[in-house]
C-alpha cells in the first residue's frame, strides 16, 4: 500500500490558491483512479484508489497547511507504513510555474506543510513530488504569494503540469521514486 499526500488550506477562501496545488493534483487523482466515497480520517480527507493494481490512499490534511504532519503521521502510523511508501504532493515557489521535481527526500525548501510533516515523522527520507509555483514577483510578500490565486495564464499552465504530476504520481507508485525522477525532473535544480 501506497499513501500520496496532497498540501493544501482548507476553506473556500484557499481553493484555488497557489499554496493548493497539492489538493488539485489529489482531487485529479481521485477522478483517475479513485474508488468509493471519502472518508473524514485522519484529521484529514481519505479516498481510496488503485493504480495499475496497486491499492493507494489519497490523503488531504484538513488541518492547515503548517499543521499537515499531524494528518500524515496518523496516517502513517496507523498503516504502519515506511516513510518511502508516502508520497508528498505541494507548491514551490522557489521553483519556475509549471515545473516539476521529484525527490526521495531532503529538507523542505520552506514549504511549511512539508517541513511539518517532516518534523513530526522524524525523518527527511520522504519522497515528495513539488509543483513550481514561482518565482515570487520581486517585492512581494512570499506568504501573500502562496496564498494569491493564479491568473488565467497560470490557470491554463497549472492544469497542464496537474495532469502531468498525475503520470509522475503513477510511476513513483509502479516503478519508484528513481523512475520517476528521471521521467520528470527537468534542468532546474
């Protein structure tokens, strides 16, 4: 068993902010490959999916985004799953919009959602999938950034690379994180 994390702020307000990226690649997810109806677990939102015949557990915290390891630490715990069987989805806004990178692990970039989870794991060996959100227009408050919605260039853009981060979410499941990141990783650092 598989469990993909999608970051994001709960609430109307956040919907369709950068800082969501993460919930829309989810709810992409869920159309693809979602099974039944979700579930409120795990102070978060659960739906079950099978990809290529493996089962997955789509999980979107409902805490807010720098609360997200107590939703992904329940999770984990209760599955009894290792820390490279988690996959986290979520914005970067140091890195261009519309790029992706997958990672095995590392630190968190200062994306506070995944600095969080991070923390309460006790571990920086989590495979993350980060969406490019950026730059952040010189001037601008990052917070304010993260939290701004797209415009309707960005909108197209972002749809694209969700579709996109979609097909990297189903290799990292089938064939792994080092598949993946060979697919997807583009020239940016």
């Amino acid at each position: 068993m598989k469990l993909v994390v999608g970051l994001g702020n709960p609430g109307r307000k956040y919907s369709e902010t950068r800082h969501n990226v993460g919930w829309m690649v989810l709810a992409e997810l869920k159309r693809n490959y979602g099974s039944g109806q979700p579930k409120e677990k795990f102070h978060g939102e659960v739906v079950e999916a099978e990809i290529a015949g493996e089962q997955v557990l789509l999980l979107a915290p409902h805490t807010f985004m720098n609360e997200s390891g107590r939703s992904v630490l329940a999770a984990r715990d209760f599955y009894k799953l290792a820390d490279n069987a988690l996959l986290v989805v979520c914005d970067d806004f140091n890195l261009p919009l519309s790029t992706l990178r997958v990672r095995p692990g590392g630190g968190s970039g200062g994306q506070k959602g995944l600095a969080d989870i991070v923390h309460r794991l006790g571990s920086d060996r989590v495979p993350r999938l980060r969406l490019g959100i950026g730059p952040v227009p010189e001037n601008w408050d990052p917070a304010g950034f993260v939290l701004g919605k797209f415009d309707r260039q960005e909108k197209k853009e972002i749809s694209t690379v969700v579709a996109e981060a979609c097909q990297a979410v189903a290799l990292w499941v089938t064939e792994g994180v080092d598949k993946a990141m060979n697919r997807f990783n583009g020239d940016v650092a």
